[in-house]
C-alpha cells in the first residue's frame, strides 16, 4: 500500500487539467497579440487571426464549465496537441 493519497476517483480531475491547457493556449495567443501589437508596423491580419484563435479557446474555456469528463478530456487533448503545434511554430 502506497503512502500516497490517491486522487483518482474524486471529480474535477478532467476538467481541471483541460482548464490549465485551454488557459495556456490563450495565454499563448495574448501574448502573441501583445507583441505583435508593438512592432513598428503590427500586421492587422495577424493580430485578427490570433484573436479569432483566442475568442475560439475562451468559448471552449467557457464550455468547460458543464463539460463532463469524456468531453473535457477531449478538449485537454485537442488544446495539448494545439499548444505543442503553437510553441513549434
């Protein structure tokens, strides 16, 4: 018997994890925005593309609320693989 509590039968553990990777990727994208923002000449383009990438991960944020565990774990997947293609790019 391992002296470790053990966490995972309690609730919010999906949803959680998915909550941290959503919130990274939009860290990612505000941070994008912010800098591209401060070049001498900020391409518009870029900026609407980095919002629309930051409106779409809030909305699934938001969706976390009453996602079940099967969902949540999905959206975690989708934003782990997102964020690891964002920070390579």
């Amino acid at each position: 018997m391992s002296d470790s509590p053990d966490f995972s039968g309690l609730d919010g553990g999906e949803e959680q994890a998915a909550a941290d990777i959503v919130r990274d990727v939009v860290t990612w994208y505000s941070t994008q925005i912010a800098a591209e923002r401060r070049t001498p000449v900020p391409d518009e383009a870029r900026i609407e593309e980095l919002t629309a990438g930051r409106q779409t991960a809030l909305a699934d944020q938001a969706q976390l609320a009453t996602a079940d565990p099967e969902e949540a774990e999905r959206i975690a997947t989708v934003y782990a693989a997102r964020l690891k293609e964002l920070k390579g790019s």
